[in-house]
C-alpha cells in the first residue's frame, strides 16, 4: 500500500457513506440549534428530516446523487417563498464547514465540499 | 441463481442483482429514491434468511436484529423472503389469560399465544377484533415460556377498541394479534450504558418491558433512570412495583411526574418529559427511550437529540391513535 490517494474522488477521500452517516448527527444538530435557521426546519418528521440531511451531504461530499438543479429548487421552493436567502445558505455551509472541521477533515478538503455547495446557490434560492 | 419471494410471487435475480432491481424490473411497486443507501426510502425486510451485512449499513441494530435491510444495497447470494415494511399481515391466535385493574382507567390485559412465539419486550403488536378493528398495544412483559403477552390498556371513554376490551372482552375468549415489531426496546451488549426512560400515561407499557429486560434479563449495569407522567396520582399505576424494583436494583431510578396539582412531596409537579430533560441537560452517549402522546415523543426527541444524543439512540413509540 502505498497510501496515495490521487485518483481517489473527494467522496471517497472522505469517508464515503461512512462519513455521511458519522457528519449528519452533528450537522443536523447545529442546524437545529442555529436560531438563524431553524425556522426553516420546525414541525417536520426528524426522523425524514435526517434522512434528507443525509441526501444534501452526499451531495456536498460529491457523492452519487440523483438531484440535478430542477430538484432543488423545487425542493426549496416552499422556504424561498418564507424568505430563505444568501445569509441563511452561508449559515448552512457555515454550519457544514464547523461539522468537518470536529470531525478532523482537512482544510483543503473542506474548501472542496464548500465549493461544491456553493454550485447549488442559485437553484437552492430560486435565481 | 438466486430467487426472491415477494407477496405470493417468485422472482430469479440475475448476477448481482440487487432486490430492489429484481422487484422493479418485475413491475412490483416498491419505494426507493437515491438508490445508494443513502435515504433509506428502499427499507424492506427479510423473513427468512438474514440479508448481507452490507444492505444494512446505516440502519439501528435493533433493524438489523431484525433482519431490515435496504433492498438498494441488497445482492443476496441466499434465496429470500422479503417484505415491505407493513405488508406482513399475517394473524396469529391467543386466548385471553388474565384481565385485571391496574388504576380506574388501565387494564392489565394478558393474552397466551397458541404457539411460540419471538418478541422483545417494548415492541408493539396489533390486535385484532373479530369484525376487523385493529389497534397497536405495546408489550410489557419479557419472552416466556408460557408464550405470554401482557398489555396495558388504558380506557377511553368512547374508545372502540379500549372500551370493548373493559366491557365485553372476557377471560377464555380468543383473540388474534400481529407479529411483534417496532424497534423500542432493549438492545444487549452496551451494558454500561445509561438509559433514559420517559413515559406519558401508558407509554408506561413498554417502558416497564424494556425495564424488565434490562434488569432481570440482561442484569444492566449502567444507570436507568425512568420518569412516569400523569395528570394525577391514580395515573400512577405501577408505582408500588417500580419503587419496589428501586430498591432492589440501586442503579434503577424513577421518578413520578404530575402535570395536574400536586398534594404529595413524593411526586415531582410538572412534565415528565421536561422534568427528565432539565435533570439531565447532557444526553451524549445516553440511550433514550420516549412513549406516549405524539406531541410529548416529538417534542422531546428533538430536546433530546439537540442536548446531544445520537439520534439513532434515540428509541421512541409515539401512541398515534
Ligand atoms: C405503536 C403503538 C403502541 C401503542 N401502545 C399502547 C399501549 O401500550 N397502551 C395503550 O393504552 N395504548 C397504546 N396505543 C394506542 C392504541 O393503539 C389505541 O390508539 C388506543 O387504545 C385507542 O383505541 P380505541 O379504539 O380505544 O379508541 P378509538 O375508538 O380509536 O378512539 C380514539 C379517540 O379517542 C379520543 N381520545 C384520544 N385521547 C383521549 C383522551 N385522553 N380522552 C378522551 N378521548 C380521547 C380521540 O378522539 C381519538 O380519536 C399504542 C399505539 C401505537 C401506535
Ligand atoms: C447548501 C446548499 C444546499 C443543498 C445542496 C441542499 C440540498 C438539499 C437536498 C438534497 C434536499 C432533499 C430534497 C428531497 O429529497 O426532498 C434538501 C431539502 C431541504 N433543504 Fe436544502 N440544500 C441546501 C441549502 C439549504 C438551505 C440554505 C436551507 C435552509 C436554511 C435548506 C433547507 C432545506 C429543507 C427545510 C429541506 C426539506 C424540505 C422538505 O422537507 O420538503 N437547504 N436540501
Ligand atoms: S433507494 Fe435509497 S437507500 Fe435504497
């Protein structure tokens, strides 16, 4: 083994599904408890909740996905129209960023990750 | 070549398959979304033989216990039996055993299977009246020998099936009920572990099963601390026997909460739910188990989860009606 890793995808070199399911406990928990947010996320079912917060990580790790960018307006639609917009998308990847950064992920793939959300601005927030 | 068996239908997987693909390529109507093992929409389970290991990373291991897979992830080189999550209708037959008051508004109803049968305590089962009205009831005893299953049924005054068991169901009389499911129970090998019982009216049920079989079955020795709410003291229906089991295991704990007035210093006035959750404002590593009214579960598995417990340990039955 040599460890070198360079074919390797950004989804790998994280972890995989591994680390999606180690990230979303903690992910999912500063969301909640970001009083920027979390209106956006009340009176739903956590347990779905969950699940769809394993969806957008995979997505934001570049993991297999079968989202293009019709989906996710149209699943934001409903927030846009209550007022999501650019400050609570920086507070998502804010929150994403500080959840790799407990989980000991390098900078250097962090800035990957945020960069590969920063792709879905405009659809996530109906431009 | 491999064959699943769907419902009444065989179908032949073809090399490395996965079910999901089996059933779908076979017009079968089954849910799935990412097709990855991400989202979970694709949860079936096996009835026979155990799926592979792989197809249930990611699920609770009281689901893995019980052979839940993700049928996306599943290439079985076994031949299986598979089922959607509440496609499992089959009835089994029981005579009634035992009836008797625990309060003025919950019956202890205990049924014995004619088989044998596998349970863990805290699971629930459905029971059926013989002109079709099914309700779920949790199970609040242990596996026995005798295959019996002890319920707590509280009364409502209009309730259909409730009232029906207090004014017409009588010892003798048969009755037949579902396989056991729901993952709220008790799950061996983290022994250390403290556990957070939270339990409104007879969400007291389950709670006691999964007591039961963390004390006497599996001799628990981390700390168990359960909190019982009622509206007023006669709500309190195992009182004498919880604090009888406080004595003799000390690492057992319980606490009787009131949400009406409060005359007596022995019990705590206020929620049970958020008189647990300020006892204890750090839930990481903790396994909480919550019961009973939807909002009460919901509400606290939130509260519970945000003061930083897994939220895969978090076990909860909330009692829809
Ligand atoms: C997983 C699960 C486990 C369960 N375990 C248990 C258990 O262990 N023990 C148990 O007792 N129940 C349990 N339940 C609830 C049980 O399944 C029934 O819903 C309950 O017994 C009511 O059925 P019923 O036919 O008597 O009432 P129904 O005829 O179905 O009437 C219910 C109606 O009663 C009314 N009602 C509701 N709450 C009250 C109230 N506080 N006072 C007056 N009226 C009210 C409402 O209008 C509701 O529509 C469980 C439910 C689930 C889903
Ligand atoms: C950073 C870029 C984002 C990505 C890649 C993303 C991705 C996703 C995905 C994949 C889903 C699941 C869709 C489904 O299957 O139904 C989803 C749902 C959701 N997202 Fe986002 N999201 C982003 C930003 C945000 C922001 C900024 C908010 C609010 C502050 C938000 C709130 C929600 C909510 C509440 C849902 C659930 C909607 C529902 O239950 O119907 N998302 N998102
Ligand atoms: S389809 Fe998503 S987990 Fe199977």
């Amino acid at each position: 083994m040599t460890g070198i890793t360079t074919n390797a995808t950004l989804f790998e070199q994280l972890g995989g599904a591994a680390a999606v399911d180690a990230a979303v406990d903690i992910f999912y928990r500063k969301v909640l408890a970001d009083e920027r947010i979390d209106r956006f996320f009340e009176g739903v079912d956590m347990e779905k909740q969950a699940a769809k917060q394993k969806a957008f990580l995979t997505m934001a790790f570049g993991g297999p996905n079968n989202y293009n960018g019709q989906d996710m307006r149209n699943a934001h639609a409903k927030l846009v129209k209550i007022g999501l917009d650019d400050s609570h998308f920086d507070a998502v990847v804010e929150n994403l960023a500080a959840t790799l950064t407990e989980l000991g992920v390098s900078e250097e793939l962090i800035k990957q990750v945020a960069a590969i959300a920063e792709t879905t601005r405009a659809d996530v927030l109906g431009k | 070549m491999t064959r699943i068996k769907f419902g009444e239908q065989f179908f032949e997987a073809e090399n490395n398959e996965t079910v999901l693909n089996t059933l779908l390529r076979n017009n079968m109507q089954v849910p799935y979304g990412c097709k990855t093992g991400v989202c979970q929409c694709c949860l079936m389970r096996s009835l026979d033989n155990a799926p592979p290991e792989k197809s249930q990373v990611g699920l609770k291991d009281t689901q893995q216990k019980q052979n839940y897979f993700l049928a996306c992830l599943c290439e079985s080189e076994d031949d299986m039996t598979v089922a959607l999550l509440n496609n499992e209708t089959s009835w089994l037959d029981a005579e009634v055993i035992e009836k008797t008051d625990l309060s003025t508004n919950v019956i202890l109803l205990k049924i014995k299977a004619k088989e044998p049968l596998a349970f863990i305590a805290g699971q629930f089962v459905n029971l059926r009246r013989n002109d079709g009205v099914i309700r779920s009831y949790s199970i609040a005893n242990s596996p026995n020998s005798e295959h019996e299953l002890a319920f707590h049924i509280r009364i409502l005054p209009n309730g259909k099936f409730s009232r029906w068991v207090a004014d017409e169901l009588t010892i003798g009389m048969p009755l037949s009920f579902s396989h056991a499911q729901g993952d709220c129970h008790y799950v061996a090998g983290q022994n250390e572990q403290p556990l957070l019982l939270i339990g409104t009216g007879t969400g007291l049920a389950p709670l006691y099963g999964i007591l039961l079989d963390a004390l006497s079955t599996h001799n628990h020795q981390g700390e168990i601390h359960l909190f019982h709410g009622s509206r007023d003291a006669s709500g309190l229906y195992l009182e004498e026997k919880l604090i009888a089991l406080t004595q003799k295991y000390s690492n057992f704990h319980y606490t009787a909460c009131l949400s009406g007035e409060v005359h007596d210093k022995k019990y705590t006035p206020g929620r049970a739910n958020d008189i647990a959750l300020q006892n204890f404002p750090n839930t990481t590593g903790w396994r909480v188990y919550l019961c009973g009214q939807p909002e009460m579960v919901l509400h606290s598995k939130r509260a519970a989860y945000l003061q930083g417990a897994s939220l895969k340990e978090i076990y909860a039955d909330a009692f829809l009606s």
